[in-house]
C-alpha cells in the first residue's frame, strides 16, 4: 500500500506541470506576452506606403529629380521594347484602358466618375505629352484618377517599355 501512496504522489507531481501547461494552452488562463511586433506600425500589402523623405534617392537609382522636369526615355523602341512593353501593358494597364489603348476597358464601366483616358484618339491628351510625362503618370499615377504603378511595375525600364507600347498603339491607330 506504501508503494501505491508513493507512485500515486509521483504520478500527481509529474502530471501538474502538464496541466498547468494544458491550461494555458487552451487559453483558459490568459497571459499577455510582450512582443515587438505587435507594438511596431505595420503595413499589409495593399495598405499605402510610408511616404518616401523628402529628396531621398530609392535604391533603384534616380527615377527622376523634380527640378530636372520630365526624364527622357533611355529605352530605343526596338521589337524586344515593344513585346516587353505589350506583355506589362497587359497586366497593369488595358484593364481600363483596353487593349487598344482607346480606354473601354473591362473594368472602365465601373469607372463612371473618371473614365479611364483614351490613350490613341486624335485629341488624346496623351498624344501630346512627351515620353518622360507618361512615363511619370504610369509610376506616379494621378491623383484621384488612375493608381500609382511604380509598385505593379517596379523597375523603371518596365515602365519606359510601357511607354514604348503606349507609342506603338499611337501609331497604329494614326489616321
């Protein structure tokens, strides 16, 4: 019977730590553990940006210094320019402005307040504005208007190739 008392009182210390550890795991006894992430600003995917400090140069490089104006585009509009071009201009702008440039997108009828611009028209603005103030439109968007795409297309030779594309289909759909 001592033997049985003995094992019963070992059984009992071994197991309360146990129980005490399954307690908390259930959240039945709730202990507030300090991290610092939870104490940190965060930012999800689609949330907005910090803004960048005034006149810092992002690690790509200068896209372009604002007292300098508009840049000028550094990529030749050769066929390599133009497939690369059409393949970004597919995924990040004929959304709303159509495959053709001409803004009748699948999303533009949703965009009822500020449709998206026709891009080819004869009196489209963007006939009139030079490769490096499209260029900046794409990576800064307009405000209100059209999202920022510097995030969808990151690298500035995706954009100019945009650009290059954005000429093509002007081109193209010259009278």
């Amino acid at each position: 019977m001592a033997v049985m008392k003995r094992l019963l009182i070992v059984l009992v210390i071994l197991a309360s730590p146990l129980a005490i550890g399954l307690l908390f795991t259930y959240d039945i006894i709730k202990i507030e553990w300090i991290s610092l992430m939870e104490i940190q600003p965060s930012y999800r995917v689609m949330e907005d940006p910090l803004p960048l400090p005034p006149r810092s140069v992002p690690v790509q490089g200068a896209a372009y210094i604002p007292e300098l104006g508009a840049p000028t585009n550094p990529v030749p509009a050769d066929e390599a320019s133009l497939a690369r071009g059409k393949a970004y201009y597919d995924v990040a702008c004929a959304l709303c402005h159509g495959p053709t440039g001409k803004g009748d997108g699948p999303f533009s009828g949703f965009l009822v307040k500020y449709p998206p611009a026709n891009l080819v028209a004869p009196e489209a603005n963007a006939r009139q504005l030079s490769d490096g103030a499209i260029f900046l439109t794409i990576t800064n968007g307009i405000e209100g208007r059209m999202p920022a795409l510097i995030e969808n297309l990151p690298e500035p030779q995706m954009r100019w190739d945009v650009v290059n594309y954005v000429r093509h289909l002007q081109q193209q759909a010259a009278p």
